[in-house]
C-alpha cells in the first residue's frame, strides 16, 4: 500500500497512457467501420434504386445518411434512411415522406436484397399491397415469386395480382 501511494503519480500516468490508448484504439476502429459502412451504403443504395425501379418507381432517389452520435457499441454515428420519389424533390427522411403504397414497396425492395445475404427462411409481408394496384401489383407478385424460390414466403394480399403467384393459399375471414 505505501508503494502505491508512493508511486500514485506514475501509477496514474501510466492509466492516463492507457486511456489516450483506448481511446485513439476505438477512434481508429470506428473510422474503419465508417469507411466500410460507406462503402457497403453505395452499394445498398444502387441495389435498393435498382428494385424499386422494377417496382415502377423509376424516379426514386435513395440515400443513407451518416450523423455522428456518441460512441456506443453500434459505432459512432447514426444511420437514416433519405429518400426523394421525384425528380424535382429533395430527398428526406424515409420515415417523414414515404405513403402507404411506396412505403410497402421500399420495404419489400430492402427484403428482397437483405434475403438474399441472409439466411432468413421465412419472409412474412403483411398487406405488402397497400396504396397501390394495378401494374405495380403485377411487379410486387413477380418480386415475391422470385423471393419464393429460396425462402418461404407469407404474405396477407387483397390483390389478384399479388395472390395468383401464390403456391399456396388460405382465406381468413373474420366472424362477428
């Protein structure tokens, strides 16, 4: 005990050492998951582009956005999900901006691309076909068949389009 207290100025540069250590450690370390999360954002972007273009939602602009936050065991940012469905629009957060029938189609565009690096065997969508009909319909059923061919997929449809792909169907009504 009298060595440390006799010591107690070294003992404590040398903590003051280690902490500055850790620290430019966990610096250096969330640049690097930064850079690779930057990288793998320009990839999800154009995948996501890609699929919601197919989804007849040609002009749409998806971004991720980077906001640093306080250290935490995620990192040192925040990510946020921008998206503009215009030409003429700035993008803006996913959350604020997207209606009901993008809303369902963004949601099955990242499915799509996130089932196909996951091994998730069951893919549930539930009324994917919310505000939209017709031709996007046709292109959300055509999605969710090709997803069917490496996972199970259960989806609660009202359309014609989406349901005619189905393998397997089940009416569920309720009773009063």
């Amino acid at each position: 005990e009298l060595s440390e207290i006799e010591l107690s100025d070294e003992i404590l540069k040398n903590l003051e050492n280690e902490l500055t250590s850790a620290q430019n450690e966990l610096k250096r370390r969330a640049k690097e998951l930064r850079d690779t999360r930057i990288e793998a954002a320009k990839i999800l972007e154009e995948k996501i582009c890609g699929e919601l273009s197919s989804l007849d939602m040609p002009n749409v602009t998806f971004k991720v956005s980077f906001k640093d936050c306080p250290f935490s065991e995620k990192g040192s940012e925040e990510v946020e999900f921008l998206i503009s469905t215009s030409l003429i629009e700035p993008v803006k957060p996913l959350n604020k901006i997207a209606s009901g029938g993008e809303m369902s189609r963004i949601m099955l565009a990242i499915k799509n691309i996130l089932a196909n690096v996951d091994s998730i065997p069951t893919l549930i969508f539930d009324e994917i076909d919310i505000g939209i009909s017709g031709k996007a319909s046709q292109k959300v059923g055509e999605k969710l068949y090709n997803i069917s061919k490496n996972h199970q997929v259960i989806c609660v449809t009202h359309q014609a389009q989406i349901a005619c792909m189905a393998d397997n169907h089940f009416l569920i009504e309720k009773m009063s």
